[in-house]
C-alpha cells in the first residue's frame, strides 16, 4: 500500500508542478512576436516564430523555475 501513495504523490507532484502555457497567454506571446519581428525587420534575421519560441522560453522559466534549467 505504502509504494501505491509514494506513486500516487510522485505522478501528481509532477502534473502540479508541469505548468504550462494557458492559450491566451500564448496568443499574447504569438503577438509580441510578430511586434518584434516588424520592429527588428533588418536588424535581427529572426522570424515572428523565433521571436515567439524564445518568449515562450522566458515566460516558463519566469513560470517554472525548473524550465529554466
């Protein structure tokens, strides 16, 4: 019974603590992409997907510190 509560506690604290990005949340991101890209048109060779993935990265590390290692 014991290793049942240890699996129960480990599969839970790892859907508690696997935050993810709400849709809305990554609707703002996917329009601050596209800003940037127009914005940094020829200065930075980065495409509105680029710009969105490297938000995305910031935004779950400020969420989740372990997305940050």
């Amino acid at each position: 019974m014991v290793g049942d509560i240890s699996t129960i506690v480990a599969s839970a604290n790892t859907d508690w603590n696997n935050r993810q990005l709400h849709p809305s949340e990554r609707q703002v991101l996917h329009s601050i992409a596209n800003k940037l890209a127009e914005k940094n048109a020829g200065k930075l060779e980065l495409t509105s997907e680029q710009w969105e993935e490297i938000l995305e990265i910031q935004a779950l590390a400020e969420i989740d510190e372990s997305s940050a290692k």
